[in-house]
C-alpha cells in the first residue's frame, strides 16, 4: 500500500512543478531511417524530428566556465599549444511521462531518450548528457548542456 501512497505523491508533485515552472519545449531527435550519406562528397545530412511538449520542467542553472585543451597537448605534453575556453550552463529538465507520446513511455526499449537528443525551450538549445527515470518511472530526469555563446534556435 505504501507504493500507491509514494506513486501518487510523486505525481502530485511532479504536476505541481509542472503548473508553476512548466516551459513549453521541443524535444528534437535525430531520425537514423530518414538521415542520409553521401558516399562521393562525404557529406552526412541529418534529419531532426521535433516532438512538442507542453510544460517541461526547468531547474535553475549551474554556470561553469570550461578550458579545452589541444590533442597535442594531452598527447606529447608539449609547452606552446592551443586550446578553447568557452562558458557552459548545466540544467536539469524534469518531463513527464503523461506529456510524451505512446512509444516513449516506458518500458519501451527502442526509442528512449539519448545522449543524441536536443531540448529546446525558450530558443536556447541544450544537448542531453544525461537521462534517468524517475522513481516508478513518472518522468525522465534530464541534464542538459548549454554552450552559452551559441545561437538561438527557432
């Protein structure tokens, strides 16, 4: 009885956050049967399908600024190399599982959400690292990487 009590409190939550800090989104994913290759060029043209949803949950952001180095710094450890600095914003995003169509619901093993997926809310663009269910599997935990010079998005 105690999981009926800890399932609906988890949905009374869930919607709560949903009603106060719900953003409308777009969960893009790449479509591997529609993506293409060109075998004379090279050139690899993929195809982004967008799946709407209506209020995703948006957690505040950890702003961190990132330095990359040069392979051939890690590689032969020499002293003149080049690398990048660039500024990154970590969120989470909690979406639940009502929002998303039948064949992302769980258990269905074959379209879960990747590493190779996109959250867009409010034009900002963020590339999943990360991707947990939530207890009794109610919503998705998602860690999303912003780079914070890029563009928006339409």
């Amino acid at each position: 009885m105690t999981a009926k009590n800890t399932l609906r409190q988890i949905a009374l939550i869930i919607y709560k956050m949903k009603r106060q800090f719900g953003l409308a989104g777009i969960l893009r994913y790449p479509n591997n049967a529609m993506s293409s290759y060109d075998i004379t060029t090279g050139e690899t043209s993929i195809v982004y399908v967008d799946l709407p949803i209506s209020r995703i949950i948006r957690l505040p952001r950890r702003g961190v600024a990132d330095f990359v180095y040069d392979l051939s710094f890690i590689a032969a450890n020499k002293n003149f190399t080049y690398g990048g600095e660039f500024d990154t914003n970590d969120r989470w995003f909690i979406i639940d599982v009502k929002d998303l169509t039948v064949g992302y619901r769980y258990p269905n093993p074959v379209l879960q959400i990747t590493t190779e997926y996109y959250i867009i809310v409010e034009g900002r663009s963020y590339k999943v690292y990360e991707c947990n269910l939530a207890e009794h599997n109610n919503a998705y935990l998602i860690r999303g990487r912003e780079i914070v010079s890029s563009d928006t998005v339409s």
